[in-house]
C-alpha cells in the first residue's frame, strides 16, 4: 500500500492542497500521505475558483506522491488515475457517473466531484504531485455560483458515511496509482475513454470561433481534447480553450 499509508485528519485548514504543499516545502513526507478535512476556508478549485463545502457534509482530501516513474510529457496519467478512482467510487452508486475532460465528475449533467492537480517538476521526471479531490457527499444546497452541482446524497436518496467513502476512495487510488507505478498507462488510458462524458457523440460546443457541433474523438496522452467537426475537420484543446454547451 502507497496511498494511505499515513493519514491525516483534520477539522479546519485552509485548504488540504495548500496544507499539503506546505508540508512538502518544510518537510518530507511520505509518498501515499493522505489528509482530510472537515472543512476548508478558502478550498480551491481550478485556477481562480474557489470550492465550495459544508463543514462536515463532504469528502475534501489531498494526496501527496513522488511519481519519479512518470515523464513531465505524460503528466496527464496521473490526472487519468485520480478520475478513474474517483469516477468508480460514484459509479457503484449509479450508472450515470462519467468522467468529464479534463477530470471533473458528472453523474448526468451535473458535476459531483472536482480534481486539482499539482506537480512540481525536478528534471526529466515528476518531483512530487498533490492530488486534491473534492467529493460532494451529503451537501444538498449549493450556494456559490457554481452552476451544476451535485451530491451523492441528491443521486441516491440516502445520506452516505463520509469514513467509509474516505476509506474507499483511498483504497481505489492506491490501486489505481499502482497501475501508474507498474507503467500500465495504456489501460488506464482506455479506461479513462470508456467513461468520458460525451465522447463519441455529436454535441454542442463553443471554441474562441464560436458555437458549432462537435464529436469527442479522444483525450491524447498528453491532456489534450480531440473533437471532429461536422466537415471533418479536427482541432485539438487545451483546457479552458472549449466549453461544452450543457
Ligand atoms: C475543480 O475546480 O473542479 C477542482 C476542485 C478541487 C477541490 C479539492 S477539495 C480538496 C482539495 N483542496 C483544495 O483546496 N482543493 C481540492
């Protein structure tokens, strides 16, 4: 076992990814340490928004790993295997969880968790990644501008035990990250492709042109979204460069 080796629990931080980089710059701890919060003052989400959790309602974790085995050209694995784990933790509670490019989770529509990786590059190779992973459990007002929350609670019906999610995610991304250690990419890369949100169907998008129809061909390994035109054309995305019309 990797991730979860160690774990720390915390009721208040700022933010369990900012926690985790500041234990990373003063100290040195071990690859797999997970901590929790209860709640976050200022959690983050995706470069200038924050993420929105009611104290005690939701599942707010960072990973700390040292991915020495992977290139900074194929960073995106480790965002391919946090999703995966993520997206089979909602999908044994209901078929409609897909993994929406680049690594949030939807269960329809509708956004359930959200995945903030960061990784610090020492040469050739990954120096150390936080993983922070914001699941929204129990949460059934959203209150932020966040335009399609969801949780697993509003899915389902039941109000789920925060422990046992905790314990099964963390459980599903060591087994995952050891996917990553024994360099089987090329499968988490097809798993990855069979719960991608939209893929392979004609949607709705917008690019800096304008709206127009779209095909998701795939995610390339380097992060980057492939989506056909109706011509036939093909273009290639970063994030933040195309929005999906919901
Ligand atoms: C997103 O905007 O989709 C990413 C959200 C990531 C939220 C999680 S909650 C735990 C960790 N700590 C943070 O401050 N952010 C991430």
């Amino acid at each position: 076992m990797i991730i979860g080796s160690h774990i720390l629990q915390h009721e208040k931080v700022s933010s369990t990814n900012t926690l985790a980089a500041s234990l990373l710059k003063d100290s040195d701890p071990p690859e797999g340490t997970v901590i929790t919060a209860s709640y976050q003052e200022t959690g983050r989400g995706q470069p200038g928004n924050s993420w929105e959790s009611e104290p005690g309602k939701n599942l707010l974790m960072s990973v700390i790993l040292y991915p020495v085995m992977v290139r900074p050209a194929d960073q995106f694995i480790i965002s391919t295997m946090v999703s995966l784990a993520v997206h089979e933790l909602v999908a044994a509670r209901t078929p409609a969880a897909r993994i929406k490019w680049p690594n949030d989770i939807y269960v329809g529509d509708d956004k359930i968790a959200g995945i903030l990786i960061e990784n610090s590059i020492m040469g050739q190779t990954l120096g150390s990644c936080v993983a922070g992973i914001g699941l929204n459990v129990n949460q059934v007002h959203f209150r932020s501008g966040a335009p399609n929350p969801v949780s697993l609670k509003q899915v389902t019906g039941t109000t789920h035990s925060l422990r046992a999610i905790t314990e099964e995610l963390v459980s599903l991304l060591d087994r995952r990250y050891g996917m990553v250690v024994r360099g089987e990419g090329a499968l988490l890369e097809s798993e990855y492709h069979k719960a991608l949100y939209r893929a392979g169907e004609w949607h709705r998008f917008s690019d800096s042109d304008g709206e127009f129809e779209g095909m998701i061909e795939r995610v390339k390994p380097d992060g980057m979204l492939l989506v056909i035109r109706r011509d036939g054309s093909s273009r290639e995305y970063a994030f933040r460069e195309i929005d999906y019309i919901l």
